[in-house]
C-alpha cells in the first residue's frame, strides 16, 4: 500500500482524513496526470452512494478536475461496478467512486478506476500520490480560459441495469424475494434490475437519508431480511453493503448464506457449465477451511492469494485467466464479464442456480459444511496501527493458541484496512476450543492496546 492509496483507494472519516481539501487536490492531480498521459483533455466519470458526505466531496473533486481543464460526467448515486463498468462503456479516460462500501456514514472514501474499468495502473496511482502529498503546487492550471465542463449522464443507471439483465440468460419469473439495499447505493438499481427479470421483488431499507447506510441493515446485519423473508413467505432474500459491491443470501427460512457458500455454489455451477476457467476458483486466507476439502472432493482447484484484500483476489485473476473469485464477506468477481466485484450479478447468478437446479436456497447452502469459525472485533488504539506484531505478549498469545488448535483448525489476526480495528479469527473442529482462543486473544489485545 502507498502512502495516499490502500487496497480498496483512500477510505477514512469523512471531511477530516478524507477532507475536501484532499479531495480538491486529488482531483486536479488525477486530471493533471491523465491529461498529460494521453496529451488530450481528459474525460473523468464520478459515481457516488448515498452518504451524506458525497455531495460535498463531489463537488471538491468536480472543482479540481475542471480546474486543470479535464470534464466530468457526473453518474450520481450508482454502485460501485457499474462506476468501473461506465468508465468502458462511456470511453472516460477514468472513473472515480465515493464510498466506503460496508463503513457506517461518518466514514467515505475515494477510488479510482482505469479506462479498462480496473484499478489504476500502479505508476499513474504513485504519480497522483506524488503530486497531493509532496508537490501539490505543481498543481497550477496552465491556461485560466480552458477550464474543464460538467455534465450529468441521465441514463448511467438504466445502462448499467441493462448490462446486469444481458448476462442473466435463464427466466426468473416465478420468484419472490425480499432484498435489503442498506439505504446505499444499489436502492434504486436493484429495484430496476430485479423486476426487469421479472422477479417479483419487496424491497426493505431502500430509504436512504445520508446518515443511515450500513446502519443495522444490509449484510452487516441480516436479522430484518430474514424476518422479512420469513413473512411474506418469500424463496430467499438478498442483502447488499452500502456500495453493492457485497452480496448475503438468506435462505427461504431466514437462514443467512455467507461468501464462502456462494463462492461454492458459483464454482460447481460453472464447472459443470464449462464456464470455471482452469477449473480454478480463486480465494483469500479467510476462506474457511472447509470449503478447500469440498473443492477437493468435487475437483475444483483452489487458488488462494496470499492476503484478504479485493485487490489481491483480482490481480490473481487477471495474472492466470480465472474467471471466477471472492471472499467470505460476500465479495464476488466474474473475471469473464465484469471489471468489479458485484453484489447485483451474484445475486441474480444465485437464484438463476436455483431457478435451473429446481432446489431451494436452502439445499444450496447445504453445499458443503463450514468448520466453525469465530471472528472478534477488537477496536484498538490509533497510534498502534499496522503494529500489533510489535506486542510480545499478542504474539506469544497467538502462537500458543495456534499450537494448541495444531492440524484442527487455525488461528488468524486481520487488521482493518480503513479502521483501527483488529479481527481475531479462530476456526477449528472443536466450537468450544475457537471460542475460547479467539475471546482469549482479543482480551490480550483489549489489555496491551486497546
């Protein structure tokens, strides 16, 4: 990670780390070094979600791209896929995110994405950081009468859904479903796409205000869906992050179906399709343990990046020609169609699975059983971030855990990349034994720099 950019872009509290200032200044350095790239006056799209903090970090970025004579195309409030999936499909030289996918309102973020509709390149994101952080009076507009111009792109939403609809193939007509659009992004396109294939859709959460994204809804808690689901009698639920980036299945009994078991699904589904690329299902270190013994038992390889961050999992991808990866949150990429993780087009994917395969949601999350896992929050001090390996006494704690779980399961630290915020993972056999060293641990923690 740079010192402006981590994995998922520049994320952290709103107008304080991710200031206007520093967004005026990213602006004109994205289209400062973008213009004397292709030598031409660039073309910037701009998305957003629904926080309230959007409107006002848009406005700084417009003020800097347009000040260094780039334009915009404004594509309001739109998930974060179909920010990467525009930027192809309006020719824009790049596209740019505000969000902060599954963070509550007080926190936004700012990512960039190419004209291919994936990150930036490494060099163009390394000279942006260079000019906001250590020259950013290089940043002069050079002719005061060439400023760039502004336009807003009405049918940024229907292209996108129309893009969603063209890759479901099978007919979903007979479905009921409830989804959750946790007041974020996806409120009004999920509306759109999943009555466009004709399911018959409830929609909850979809009011959002500014301030209650990602607020005891969405996949961050799914006890309203599966109420919902339950009582309108519904064949399943879906539940989307503030960005739509992210996708939970809650099954027809109010059952929540979590990354691991999609990505399952998904990946037997494709296989037998002749769709799996390699037959290679590419995954993170969080994956739980027992989804590598099914994909042995149904000869899937399992490609596993060496850290827990969506970067990672594309880069793996685009390296190796897969076509299908994700992560346990719900996070899922199709390499063969889209630039972006998408919780729309997995969700559709999961019901067209249950629309051709004649079962219920709940005998696909059947597909195989998970080891039993416990992940504990442990919010920590600033000043400690990125340092927890630093504390003995966390460490021994850690090892002496690991060693006592030995070949039955694993021990595993995650630090949050936009949080100071530390997740102890335990998983193993024996549900009481991961309760007790994950509780054990985060209380080490909690004492030595909490």
């Amino acid at each position: 990670m740079g010192r402006l950019f981590g994995a998922d872009g520049i994320r952290g509290i709103a107008l304080s780390e991710v200031s206007c200032e520093k967004a005026l200044l990213i602006g004109k350095a994205t289209a400062y070094v973008l213009s004397k790239k292709h030598s031409r006056r660039a073309k910037i799209l701009i998305g957003k979600d629904t926080r309230i903090s959007c409107n006002v970090l848009e406005s700084a970025l417009i003020a800097g791209i347009c000040s260094m004579g780039a334009d915009v195309h404004t594509l309001g409030v739109i998930p974060t896929p179909a920010v990467a999936y525009l930027a192809v499909k309006y020719g824009a030289d790049a596209s740019i995110m505000l969000s902060a996918a599954q963070n509550t309102f007080e926190f936004n973020g700012i990512r960039l994405f190419s004209a291919s509709g994936y990150s930036l390149p490494e060099d163009v994101e390394a000279e942006i950081e260079r000019l906001v952080l250590d020259c950013p009076e290089a940043l002069v507009p050079e002719n005061h009468q060439e400023l760039g111009s502004v336009s807003n792109e009405k049918n940024a939403e229907w292209d996108y859904v129309r893009y969603l609809l063209r890759s479901i193939e099978h007919d979903l007509g007979r479905m009921k479903i409830v989804v959750d659009c946790a007041n974020g992004a996806a409120y009004s396109s999920a509306d759109k796409f999943f009555k466009g294939l004709g399911v018959n859709v409830t929609l909850i959460n979809n009011t959002p205000d500014g301030v209650n994204i990602n607020d005891s809804c969405g996949t961050a808690d799914t006890s309203a869906l599966s109420k919902a689901v339950v009582d309108l009698r519904a064949h399943a639920g879906i539940a989307f992050d503030g960005d739509g980036s992210r996708c939970i299945i809650v099954d027809e009994k109010g059952e929540p179906i979590d990354g691991d078991r999609i990505l399952a699904n998904l990946a037997l589904y494709m296989k037998n399709e002749s769709k799996l690329a390699s037959n290679t299902c590419v995954v993170t270190p969080m994956t739980n343990l027992g989804f590598f013994k099914w994909a042995k038992e149904h000869s899937i390889v399992v490609s596993q990046t060496s850290a827990s961050d969506a970067g990672c999992i594309l880069e793996r991808m685009l390296s190796d020609g897969y076509s299908l990866g994700g992560d346990n949150s719900g996070r899922v990429i199709f390499g063969n169609i889209s630039t972006a993780f998408d919780g729309e087009l997995c969700a559709a994917r999961m019901l067209e699975i249950m629309a051709k395969s004649g079962k219920k949601m709940s005998e696909l999350s059947q597909v195989f059983t998970p080891y039993p896992q416990i992940i504990v929050e442990v919010r920590i001090r600033p000043i400690f971030k990125g340092r927890w390996q630093e504390i003995a006494e966390i460490t021994e704690m850690v090892d002496f855990c690991s060693e006592k779980l030995s070949n039955d399961g694993r021990i595993m630290i995650k630090e949050s990349g936009t949080e100071p915020i530390i997740r102890v993972m335990a998983e193993g056999r024996d549900r009481d034994a991961i309760f007790q060293y994950a509780h054990g641990i985060a209380q080490v923690v909690r004492d030595h720099i909490g």
